[in-house]
C-alpha cells in the first residue's frame, strides 16, 4: 500500500501534539494522562503527517486512545509489525468499544499472544499484573480485516458489490432483516425490513444502472431492493416453503434471478416483469444451493439438494443437462462456479465432509478434497495468483483454502482442539509440567506448558469430553476422563495410551475428581444420571456409589480430607453443596445451602489449617464452606455472569482461587482475604482454568488454550 504524501504543516501540528503529551519514568509516552483531544484525534492527525504507523507501534496508545479512531487508521499499516497490530486490534474491535482502557490493555495483550507474537503481548501487559505465556489462537486470522456487528440473530448469508465506487456487503439474518455494510468503515448503511421470516440467501445484481440486492426468506418470498433507496421494489411469491439460496444473472439482457427452496423447485424470475418464467422440477428433497455460469455461450444454473445430488439446468430451455450428478453420500450444502484449465467446473460441499470438483461438460468429478472432519457448509472461489482457488468452511470449525488445480489445500491448518474446551488439569510427565485439556470435539490433548506446543493427542471417546483430573499411579501420571458417551477413560499421559476403561454410568459424565484412600488412587464420577460413583484406578474396579438424594444433575465434584477423612464435596443443579465420607458412602452432613441456582464449579483448599470448599453458581457468585462447621465463611461478589469453573493453588504459601464466568473474566481471589487481587478480562468466555502453585494460570475458551503467568499481581500485593 502506497503512503499518501504529508499535508503541508501537518507534520509539525502533529509534533508538537506529541510533545504536549507527558512522558513516563520509563521515558515512553504517557498516553493515560493524555489530553482527552489527543485519545480522540491524534490518529487523524498522524494520517495527515503521514506517521500514522508510529502510533500503531505504540503500546500505550492502543489501550488509551478512542477504539473508533484507531480502528479508523488500521488501514494504514504497510509493514508486517503494523499489520500485525491489525490483526490483533481487529479481532476484538467490537467488544474493544465498549471496555476502559485497562480492559482494553487485557483483551490486546491475550490477542496478541494468540497471534503468538510473545514480545508484542508483553508489552501490551506492562504493569498488568500478569502476562501472558501462550495461546494456540486457533480461532483468530490475520486474514480478518473487519468485524461486522448489528445483526440479533444468525448470519445466514452474505454478498459483496460496488455501490457509489464503494465496497459494500449485503448481508441476511435470522433476525428477519438484510444489512448493507460501508466495508471500508464496517459501519452499517441500511437495514432492509420487509422479511416476516428468517432471511437465508442473498445476491447482489444491477437493474436499470442501479444496485439491488435479492433476498429469499423463510417467509417463502423473494424480495428486490434498491440499494439506493433501502425500498422493497418488488416481492416475488410462488415458493410454498423456505426460500434457501439466491442467484443472480442476465439472460437475453433481461436481469433474472434463479431461486431455489424446500419445496423442491428451482424458480428463473424475470427481475423486470417479477413472474416466474421458469420452474425447475426433478430434485427429491430441499434444494440448498443454486450456482449460475456459462457453457458454450448459454447461461446455466447449477443446484445441489438434500436428496445428495447435483443438477445442471439449462436456463434458456429450463431442462436439465444431463444426468444429476451423482457422488456424494450426504446432504449437498452448498455450490460454487469456477474455470480450471479453461473447463467450466462446479465447486460443491456436503455433510460427507467432503468436497467435489465437477467438470461440467462431461459431468464427472475431477476431485474430491478430503480434510473436513466434519459438514462442509459454504463454499466461494476466486483467483489467487491468477489460479482458480476454492474456500471452505465447516462444522469441525476450520476454514480450507484448495488449489483447485491440485486438489490440495494451501497453507498447513490450524493445531489444536476444534470444539470447546471443556476441562483443563496439569500434570508432572517425564519430569516436564503439562496441561491437560477435553474437549467437545471427542479429543483430550496434552499441552507443553513452556512452549504451547501439543504433546499428545488422546483420541477413544466418541462424544463431548466433559471433564479431566490427574493423579499419579505407581510413579506414572494418569489423566482421567469422563464424555457424554457415558465412559471414563483412564490415559497414561507418559505414552497417551488408553490405561483402562471404566463403564457403568447411564448418562454423561460431567466431572471427575481423584483422591487417595487406603492409600490406594480413586477417581469419583458424576453426571447425568445423578450417581456419584467410586472407581479403584488400579484395577478400574467399581468400589462403591455414594447415595445421593440428588434431584438433579451433577455438575461438580472435589475431594479433601476432613479430620483424616477421605471426603468428596458435589455441586449440583439442585442448588445444593452435599458433603461425603468416601468411606462410608453416606453424606456428612445436611445439604450445604445458600445458592440461589445450580452449582457449576467446585474446589478445595486449606485456610489457617481449616479445609474449605469453594462453589461457583449460576447465580453469580462464588461461596466459601467451612467443611467443619458446613457453613458459608464468605460470599465472593463481582462476576455478573454465571460462574463456571474454580480451581485453586498454594501460590507462595497463599491459599488461592481463581474463578471463571461467562461474563468474560477471570477473577483471582485470596481466599484468607476473602478480596479480589484482580479481574483479567477476557476475548471470549472461559470454559475452564486452573491454576498451579508458581502461579501459572491455564484457561480453556471456546477451542483455544491459554496459559498466563500470575506472577506480578502477587509480587505486588504483600
């Protein structure tokens, strides 16, 4: 990108502005302290100097300045340090908006360490009061170059024109309305309303000189707009279900749109007139796709059907060309048109995970580009380097480039889980700390802690994995696991092999938790089914079921030792804390009450040598238990979410708790205090943490994992 030449003065306004600003110890630019003009205007003001990359290399500048002016002069970065700083600005733009500054400074710091740039996310965390380490940053892109944020529903579709010279996306929601974006601002330009029903297909085409788009809905119409005015010009009735997808074309220099529905039929509209001209009979199930190209000169539409087939119609006599074509053995999502070495070709994507190259000449697929590991939804091609690309996107989360000369995907795909991170747990392997982490996507893999990188993949389950622990067994580390496929695993993490299989629960199974008793390792399974059950690690033996009373499921279990007792302690959707004697079986105690919703978390810790329970809860809040006595010695308040994980450590002989809730933080908690040491706010919602005795902290969100180190905030705090 070329750099527009400075405006005259402008590079000495610019300084001097600079120079009004104080300077801190360190010698850098104190932005806090700035004058509010500056957080608000320097941007613009560095563009006209022709130095807005210098503020994109300052720290301090991207957590204090106003996000709408940074954002504005993103654009702008010409070197890959600063377009770096793009791509971790960008990431979290729309929720950067709406956070202060020292909230800001956590959300850039953690994007930073997902785009793996350790040195940039240290200097984004300065005087913090933690750091990050690492992230596998598995759902960030420095591809992303905007965030379009307005629509309350799903976003079902999107197309792309030129409106007054300018880039514009058109897009359809399941909040019944069609958004036009300015994609040089990503601000909207106009909400279409119209729709009584979900809007699932969008095509952008030119009437009369004019932009327009075509919407189809779940409200069985087509509507025209002109992109102008935001008007409705047209509304095209004749589908009896779901209109799924949209294609626009001219014919005989006629504009028309080629429809396609759950009622079987593809429809040819005349644009000017708004009748049908032509429906499209022979599919056996919902048509998805609908795809327009050209053939030896004549316009053909190309769709694909919930009945696995791919149809070739030719739009001047509204017959179908050839057989359907045949191939796939699940639902057809989705199609697209491309040249390949001069042959016309049709791109298609299934719920088989695979992915078809059709010439459409002789009807034969050329490819199939395996990769997916599971429904392949959309499908778009372009040029890159002037060769016919493909992009793919799928439920397994991950979006494919093909070169669609090869067959073969471009660039290596992204490592680490692709489904939520359900449970994290560390570990001692080889003499190396590890983390440990499930996930909805049926895999449990083990981290290097220094270096972020996969150590062992453990594949066995065959649904959600929902929880993880780690204990040691004969010198050996062992991760044990519990899925929604009603199994716990036990997984010798020094080989990744399977060490034993433990059935018996009638449902899935959310938590586990290991203990010692009889000097011998246990692991305590709950659930679905409402049973807590009691398993010998070494024999993978049933030895016993604690007797409930639960009414509900079980979402949490700890276990401690309460005056040399084995105890186990279980939060559950019932609203209640129940204490047990693991060897008796029998509760210890009457139900521990006080949260006002189901209990998500549970852990255990020692304070002034009392053993303690700590819950989190839907309602919120985190509770502290005396174990002795059965009642709350503190109520921790500040989540305004529901608290989903806990998990506690001796940090420098401090008992700790760390605390995470689907309002986007962690919170860290001194458990002697009952106080808060700080609030780490997050890109997205934590599904898990724990956190070790040097302070290393390790969270799951969404698919990622994050590690950060503590460090600071207790060197601070006495």
């Amino acid at each position: 990108m070329s750099t527009a030449a400075p405006e005259p003065f402008a590079a000495t306004v610019f300084e001097r502005l600079l120079q009004s600003i104080p300077t801190a110890d360190d010698g850098r630019r104190a932005w806090q302290v700035a004058d509010p003009y500056l957080l608000r205007h320097a941007a613009q003001h560095a563009v006209h100097a022709g130095r807005a990359g210098e503020l994109l290399q300052d720290p301090a500048f991207l957590i204090h300045a106003e996000p709408d002016t940074v954002n504005a002069i993103l654009r702008k970065a010409t070197t890959q340090s600063e377009r770096l700083t793009t791509a971790v600005y960008r990431t979290s733009y729309a929720l950067l908006r709406k956070l202060a500054p020292h909230e800001r400074q956590q959300i850039l710091a953690l994007n930073a360490a997902r785009y793996h740039a350790r040195e940039f996310a240290a200097e984004l965390a300065r005087n913090a009061g933690w750091s990050p380490l690492w992230a596998t940053g598995s759902q960030v892109s420095a591809a992303n170059t905007a965030i379009l944020t307005g629509h309350t529903g799903a976003v079902n579709a999107a197309a792309a024109a030129q409106m007054d010279g300018c880039p514009i996306a058109i897009t359809g929601s399941d909040d019944h309305t069609v958004r036009v974006w300015d994609l040089t601002t990503g601000r909207t330009t106009a909400t279409l309303t119209g729709h009584t029903g979900a809007v699932n297909a969008v095509a952008a085409a030119e009437m009369d000189g004019s932009p327009i788009a075509i919407t189809g809905s779940d409200d069985h119409t087509v509507r025209v707009w002109d992109l102008t005015t935001g008007r409705t010009t047209a509304t095209l009735t004749g589908h009896t279900d779901w209109v799924r997808a949209v294609a626009a074309a001219e014919m005989d220099g006629c504009p028309i749109a080629i429809t396609s529905s759950d009622d079987n039929t593809v429809r040819v509209w005349d644009l000017t007139t708004g009748r049908t001209t032509a429906t499209l009979t022979g599919h056996t199930d919902w048509v998805n796709a609908v795809a327009i190209t050209e053939m030896d000169g004549s316009p053909i539409a190309i769709t694909s059907s919930d009945d696995n087939t791919v149809r070739v119609w030719d739009l001047t006599t509204g017959q179908p060309i050839g057989e359907p074509l045949t191939g796939h053995v699940g639902w057809v999502n989705a199609v697209a048109t491309a040249q390949v070495n001069g042959h016309p070709v049709a791109v298609t994507t299934s719920n088989d995970h695979t992915v078809r190259v059709w010439d459409l000449t002789t009807g034969r697929t050329t490819a199939t580009l395996t990769g997916h590991t599971d429904w392949v939804n959309a499908v778009a091609t372009t040029r890159m380097d002037d060769e016919p690309i493909a992009v793919t996107t799928s439920n397994d989360h991950t979006v494919v480039l093909w070169d669609l000369t090869t067959g073969q995907p471009i660039g290596e795909p992204f490592t680490g889980h692709t489904d939520t991170v359900n449970a994290v747990a560390t570990a001692q392997v080889n003499g190396h700390p590890v983390a440990v982490t499930a996930s909805d996507d049926h895999t449990v893999r083990t981290w290097d802690l220094t270096s972020g990188r996969t150590t062992a993949v453990l594949t066995g389950h065959t649904d959600w994995v929902r929880s993880v622990a780690t204990a040691q067994m004969d010198d050996r580390a062992i991760a044990i696991t519990g899925s929604d496929d009603e199994s716990v695993l036990v997984w010798d993490l020094a080989t990744g092999r399977t060490a034993g299989v433990l059935t018996g629960h009638a449902g899935g199974v959310f938590t586990v938790a290991t203990a010692q008793m009889d000097d011998r390792p246990i692991a305590i399974t709950a659930g679905h089914d409402r049973s807590v059950r009691m398993w010998d690690l070494g024999t993978c033996d049933l030895i016993g079921e604690l007797h409930t009373g639960l009414t509900d499921w079980v979402r949490a279990v700890a276990t401690a030792q309460v005056d040399d007792r084995p105890i186990a302690i279980t939060g559950s959707d019932d609203h209640t804390v129940r204490v047990w004697d693991l060897t008796t079986g029998q509760p210890i105690s009457e139900p521990l009450i006080g949260h006002a919703r189901g209990v998500r978390a549970v852990a255990t810790a020692q304070v002034d040598d009392r053993p303690i329970a700590i819950t989190g809860s839907n309602d919120n809040t985190v509770r502290v238990w005396d174990l002795t006595t059965g009642r709350t010695t503190a109520t921790l308040t500040g989540h305004t979410g529901a608290v989903l994980t806990v998990a506690t450590a001796q940090v420098d002989d401090r008992p700790i708790a760390i605390t995470g809730s689907n309002d986007n933080t962690v919170r860290v908690w001194d458990l002697a205090a009952a106080s808060c040491l700080t609030a780490v706010h997050l890109p997205n919602s934590p599904s898990c943490a724990t956190i070790g005795p040097d302070s290393t902290a390790v969270l799951g969100m969404g698919y990622e994992v994050i590690a950060l180190t503590l460090a600071p905030i207790f060197r601070r705090e006495p």
